[in-house]
C-alpha cells in the first residue's frame, strides 16, 4: 500500500470552510492538551499520537464531523458529557454549527492519555 503524503493542512484545505474552521479550533483544542504529541494522517483521518501510540482524531464527512477517541471505555466514561451527540463505537458525531465544547475535548484527551499510559505500562 502507498503511503500519501497528506499532511493535516493539505486535508483541511480540501474541506469546507465551516468544516474546515471547526476542526482547526479541535486541531488547536487536542494541541493545547497535548502539546507534546505528534500530528500525522492515519487511516486517511488527521491523528494525534502522544508517546507513539494513537491518541485521537479527527475528520469531516458530507454530512458531519467526527472526533476518532478510537476508546470504547474513555466513551463509557464520560456516556453523560457525550448522550448529546450520535456516537460511534469509539467516535463521536458532530455539526460544524454546533461543535464539541473545547473544555470536554481536553477532559476526553486527558483521559486518552491517561488510557494510554496505563497500556504502555502494562507491556
């Protein structure tokens, strides 16, 4: 398989422009988290990966956009901050005119990196 050399600006400038400015302000939101993680397109979605290990993402489809927490139990624990929104396995849906309050995108971040340290230390 090819490897693309999409990087998360070129995959932002194809999107709308109310697409496009929402995932920019989630962009910045999931950076000022973790500042110390990694960008790259994984999966053909913008991601994070915070100590090698996928973090979270992000993308947009016709109809809406997603945040990839790509956790099934960081989702079954915050099931409360979350019932507003159609979720996925491990992703939830959102409108770009009604985007994911920044204060909850940290909170689920910090879980996912707490998720992912306990992980590594297990191995």
């Amino acid at each position: 398989m090819a490897r693309s050399n999409l990087t998360v600006d070129d995959y932002l400038a194809k999107l709308p422009e109310d697409k496009r400015a929402v995932l920019e302000q989630l962009r910045k939101t999931i950076k000022t988290a973790t500042p110390e993680a990694t960008e790259t397109i994984s999966y053909q979605i913008p991601t994070f990966k915070h100590q090698g290990r996928m973090l979270v993402g992000f993308g947009a489809s016709k109809d809406h956009c997603t945040f990839f927490l790509m956790s099934t139990s960081v989702m079954a624990a915050f099931k409360d901050d979350l019932k507003e929104y159609k979720l996925g396995k491990g992703s939830v849906r959102f409108q770009a005119d009604r985007p994911l309050p920044a204060e909850l995108v940290r909170k689920l971040v910090k879980a996912r990196i707490t998720e992912n340290l306990a992980l590594s230390k297990r191995r």
